[in-house]
C-alpha cells in the first residue's frame, strides 16, 4: 500500500484521536426487554426524585425516589412497551428517555421450543411442510438454497475479481 501517513504531520492526532475513542466509557442503556429493571442516569445531584412518563396519552407518571449521592436509580415499571420519558423533580420537561421492546414477539420469544420446524411457509409465516419430521434429524443439518441465484452471484463475484485484477495492476489512471 503507498500510504505516507507516517510521515505526516496528521498522524499524531490520528493516534490520539484513537485512543480518546477506546477510552470514552460504556454507552449508556437506551432500551431494554419489558419487565426488566433499567438503571437511570442521575444527572443533578440535587434531584430527590425522578419522574418517569411511560408510553400512552393517559398513562400517570411514576414518581421513583433517588437516594442521596446515588449516581442511578433503577426503574422496575417496565411492562408496557413503548418510549418512556423521564426528568429530575427540578426541570420543566422530559428530555431524556429509553426505550422498551422494540422487537418482534416473534423473533424475540428466547424460551425453548416445543417442536423445530423448519421448511416453507405460506403468507402468514407459518411453515407449510416441516422439513424436519418428514426426513428426519439430519434436515436440520443440511443447508438449502432457494433457487438457483448462488450460481449468478459466483459469476458476478468473479467477473468483479477480473475486473479488480485488471483495473488495479494498471500504471495508466483514469
């Protein structure tokens, strides 16, 4: 690679700049499942409490107490899915928030399932023909390709190859 950075006058902020992004700190939790507890940032020491407004235009905000010198507080309310907004007793309005269950249901149910299933399915996602009961364990192993697109993309990918071979050992530039 014909790269001069070393020898310039850039590369030293390029190295701090490194290492200040390595060292800036965890992110903070910005969502989380229902029902789990969430930890709040503090933000002012002088707030004695923290007001917490969950989703819906009617729902009444909860009022979580903050112990003196706590840096967070945990919030255990977190049924509903949606976007809660919180504040300090001392501000006006809700800047912050977190949000809780964005997922599908679907795509987010960790638990173990009663019975794999793995084949086709129809409009409604159901799967039409379980692959897996009609030919046995070793189904589930197998991996299947719909159609026969692989074969377009294995071409695709080698004439770029070609073409990368072709344009970069070139002395002459466009």
């Amino acid at each position: 690679m014909d790269s001069d950075i070393q020898f310039r006058k850039e590369l030293p902020l390029f190295v701090f700049n490194c290492f200040e992004w390595f060292k800036r700190g965890a992110e903070p939790v910005t969502q989380c499942a229902p029902g789990k507890p969430l930890a709040i940032p503090v933000a002012d020491p002088a707030w004695k409490s923290i007001l917490v407004f969950p989703p819906g235009a009617n729902a009444a905000p909860q009022r979580v107490p903050v112990p003196a010198g706590a840096e967070s507080v945990n919030f255990y309310d977190s049924f509903q899915p949606g976007i809660y907004g919180y504040m300090g007793d001392t501000e006006k309005n809700a800047a912050r928030g977190f949000a809780v269950f964005f997922g599908s249901p679907g795509e987010s149910d960790l638990s173990v399932a009663a019975q794999l299933k793995i084949g086709p399915r129809d409009e409604k996602g159901q799967v039409v023909e379980n692959r897996l009961l009609e030919e046995g364990p070793e189904a589930a192993l197998r991996v299947s390709l719909s159609g026969q697109l692989w074969l377009y993309f294995l071409w695709a990918a080698f004439f770029v190859l070609l073409a990368e071979n072709y344009f970069f050992h070139r002395r002459v530039f466009f």
